[in-house]
C-alpha cells in the first residue's frame, strides 16, 4: 500500500512529517475544533457556569456565644467537630478571660454614656451648643453652679447616672 491509499480520494501523498499527517486528517474532517471533554464530577450538571463570575457570597461564622468568629477560627471550630475533640483547657480559659476583658470594655463605654447624658443635660439646661470646661472665674463659677443644678436634679429624678450609694 501507497500513501496515496490512506488518503481518501486517492489525493496527496502523506509526506514524511508531522504536517502531512495532519494535512490527511484535515482532509478527513477529524480536525474539529472540539469542546474540553470533562472528567468525574466535572461532568455533573450545573446551574451556574463555572466559568463565569462569582456571586458576591459574604460568610461570616459566629461561635455559642453569638461572637463573630475569624476565617481561622471557625475553621478550627469545623475541624473539632468533624473530629470529636475540643480546644485544650487552657485554651478555653484564655477565651473565657478574653470575653470576660471584653465585657468590661463595653460596659465602660456604658458608664460613658453617663457622661455624655451629662453633657446632654448641661447643654438643655444653659441652651448653648458648647459647655466650657475651662476657663476664668466667672465661668468656673457659671460651671459649679450649672454642675449643682445637675445634682439636684438627678437627686430628684431617682439617681440618674451610675454612682454608688447604699
């Protein structure tokens, strides 16, 4: 047999490289531009291209306590799970004392607000926007009377604020 048999039609012959081989399966129609086959689960059907954008997917984690959980985190909190153990002793005590240190945080920022209900207060009481807080005598003294005005009105109202007493 010729290469002149292998090639339909009895045309060229198939040369001695790469190109003529090509050349016959071009002939033959085999040289179609073809769509990536897909392996295993590639195949399964989807209803999202995979090519195409991502939605915009935000997760957040958050552990019993309700606090947010960081990515490593709530990757170790997965990962206890899946495996059946937990963090070390010390490792819990150290995220109790850290939620114990933010507890306090907030509830200082609480005992703030009492503060600032002052200055609110003050600010009714005089009309002005601004209260000074420094000043000379006859401010000073505008302040410790507005200051004993105060008082008198939170012994009034029931305490107001947040002071001791007993």
């Amino acid at each position: 047999l010729g290469a002149a048999a292998l090639v339909p039609g009895g045309g060229r012959g198939l040369g001695s490289g790469v190109a003529g081989a090509l050349g016959v399966f071009a002939a033959m129609g085999d040289l179609q531009a073809r769509k990536p086959q897909l392996a295993g689960r590639a195949r399964d059907s989807r209803s999202i291209d995979p090519t195409g954008a991502m939605p915009d997917v935000k997760l957040e984690y958050y552990d019993e306590e309700g606090r947010k959980l960081t990515r490593k985190e709530a990757f170790r909190q997965l990962c206890y799970k899946f495996h059946g153990y937990g963090a070390g002793h010390k490792k819990k005590d150290a995220r109790k004392k850290q939620f114990a240190m933010e507890q306090k945080r907030q509830a200082s920022r609480d005992a703030n607000s009492g503060t600032m209900r002052g200055l609110l207060q003050s600010q009714e009481a005089t009309g002005k926007a601004h209260l000074v807080v420094s000043g000379g005598a006859s401010s000073a003294a505008a302040t410790a009377a507005l200051v004993q005005d105060m008082r008198k009105d939170m012994k009034k109202g029931g305490g107001g604020g947040g002071g001791g007493g007993g």
